[in-house]
C-alpha cells in the first residue's frame, strides 16, 4: 500500500468512528459514562451515607470509587448524628440521609443545607408473629413494638394510626427499641408478636424466623391515609449549599451518576447486593432479598418538590419539631439551572 492509500484509509477510520460515536449507547456505553462522569469536573466530592436502604442506591457509585481513580468519596455511618456533624463541619459535601433531618438541617444551618434528589420511598413494614392483622382498624387494642422513635417511622406510624381513627397510646400501644437491629432480634427470638420494621430488616427476620408474615405495607398505608399526593418518602440526597454554588458541573455530574446508579442497583440485584455486602456490611443474601422491597428511586427537580413539600406539610402538622420546627423555603429544594 502506497503511502497515500494508507493515509486515505486512515482518514476514512477516523471519519466512521466519528459518526458512530452519536449512536445509540449500550449497555457499556452507559457503564462507562457513568464510570467517567466523575472526572469531568476534576472537583474532589465527599459523600457520606448511613449503612442500610440509603446507601443502596450509590453502590456501583461506591464499587467504580474503590477501584478507579475517582473524583467521589465515600463514608458510611451508622447514625444520623455522625453524618449531621459531617455536614457541619464540611466534611461531606454530599449526604444520602432521612427526609425529615435534610428539613431540619435546612433550618439548623440557615438554609446551608439543600434536598437535591429523594433516593428512597416507604420500606416500612407491620410484621406480625402469631396474630392475624389485615387492616390498620385490627391494631385496636393491640401493642406494636418499633423502632426510628423520633424519625418519620415514629411519625407515619402514628399518622396512620390517627387517621384510621386509633390514638397511640390509648387505642395501640406503641413501645420503642432503640436500634432496628435489636427489634429484628427480639422478632426473630419470637419475642415480639406485632413489629414495625424497616427493609432490609424486615427480610433478615423472615429468613430466620418462618413464623413471622408481613401483614402492612405501611406505604401503601400511607397512600390511603392522604389525599394531597404527598408520598411516604424514608431518604433523601442532600448538598451543602455553599458547596453546589462553587461546584455546580460536580454537583451535576454526581446527580447523573447516582440516577445511573440507582438503575443498576434496581435492575440488577444480584450485583448490588454483592456490593451491598463489600460496602455496606449487609449480607449478601439478605440485600438481594430487600432491595426489591426498599423502594429505591430517584426524583429531582420539580417532581420532588412536589411530592416532598405536602410529605412535610403532613409531617409539620403532626409535630412541628420533625421538619425543625418550620417548613422549608423554596429555596430549600436544589434545582438545576
């Protein structure tokens, strides 16, 4: 081959990768891209999480960080307060945490603290062990043992209670354990007939105990309880303000990246759930069995604001102090431009 020819040959390669490089994306085509979003902008993210449901939908996030040179870092904690004081301090920029603290952080920092996507619906569940409950109105009389006392497990159980017209505390009996992990213990022992759990909780006991039967899906629960479309929503992402208007293309490129995400998470759960366990300490086994069940999703933009201010409205109404003691500002909800 002459040297023009070879030279010809080449140009017309180059000219064919050129236009199939706008077609349609693979499956590995979306792979990579979400592998490469966080290089774009070259800015360092720290992202922290909480051991469980939450953190589910960033796991192939988490696996492409431990493995590549990646702009993310991830933390995983096993309390609100050890991510609150993260925020704080600056030293997360990013959180994966529940929805009704990203609304009392809002406040707590003056609005330093911006909801930029809800990861995670309803994985609350009315398990019972020997008792036959099919309807809210069969609790009557009854006592439940929960867990999340403070949190929007405490408030929408007991949102549903009072509108199916039971009053905690005088129609059902509502005792707290401290940690979901040791009420899933006194389930599983069969020390607690009548539970509220949370996933993956919830599959941990029915695996060990074949006894136990979920009875509510207290999503659903909730979805009869209220009229306003609000949704029950347990997670949320949130951003520091001070950190999104300094790094709005990061900001950006996490977003898609976690969408992308929470696909793979939710498509393939086999995978995720043999990450759950690498990153997240959640067996295998178990994680595989919940993440169909967690709800794991995510909504931004208007969507959110929109399921999410009558959520808190519902919350507001029932205990100021579960949102910070006032509603959110608009400016509360991150929105790109």
């Amino acid at each position: 081959m002459t040297c023009k020819k070879r030279i010809l040959a080449l140009a017309s390669a180059f000219l064919m990768l050129i236009s199939t490089a706008g077609c349609g994306t693979t499956k590995a085509d979306s792979q990579m891209a979400s592998s490469d979003s966080s290089q774009i902008s070259g800015t360092k993210v720290h992202v922290a999480t909480l051991k469980g449901p939450t953190g589910f939908g960033m796991l192939q996030m988490m696996d492409q960080a431990a493995s590549e040179n990646s702009s993310y870092e991830f933390s995983v904690d096993t309390a609100p307060d050890e991510i609150v004081s993260a925020l704080a301090s600056g030293s997360a920029d990013i959180a994966a945490i529940p929805t009704n603290l990203a609304a009392t952080l809002y406040q707590k920092t003056s609005g330093n603290i911006q909801m930029a996507a809800v990861n995670t619906l309803g994985v609350l569940w009315l398990v019972t062990n020997g008792e036959t409950i099919s309807s809210i109105q069969d609790l009557k009389g009854k006592s439940i043992e929960a867990s999340g006392e403070g949190a929007i497990p405490e408030y929408a159980l007991n949102y549903i209670l009072q509108k199916n017209g039971l009053e905690p505390g005088k129609d059902v009996t509502i005792s707290y354990s401290s940690e979901h992990s040791e009420l899933a213990a006194k389930v599983i022992a069969g020390k607690v007939p009548i539970a509220v759990l949370p996933e993956p909780f919830v599959t941990q006991v029915l695996a060990k105990n074949s006894s136990v039967k979920r009875s509510l899906d207290l999503t659903s629960e909730w979805g009869k309880a209220t009229s306003d479309g609000s949704i029950l929503s347990m997670g949320c992402l949130v951003v520091r303000k001070e950190f999104a208007e300094k790094n709005p293309q990061a900001v950006h490129d996490f977003l898609k990246s976690y969408e992308a995400s929470t696909q793979f998470t939710n498509s393939s759960p086999t995978e995720a759930a043999k990450l759950a366990e690498t990153y997240l300490a959640i067996p295998a086994q178990v994680a595989e069995k919940a993440i169909p069940n967690c709800n794991i999703v995510y909504i931004d933009g208007q969507k959110m604001k929109d399921s999410i201010q009558p959520f808190l409205q519902v919350l507001y109404d029932f205990n100021p102090k579960s949102v910070g003691g006032a509603l959110p500002q608009d400016d509360f909800y991150y929105v790109e431009n």
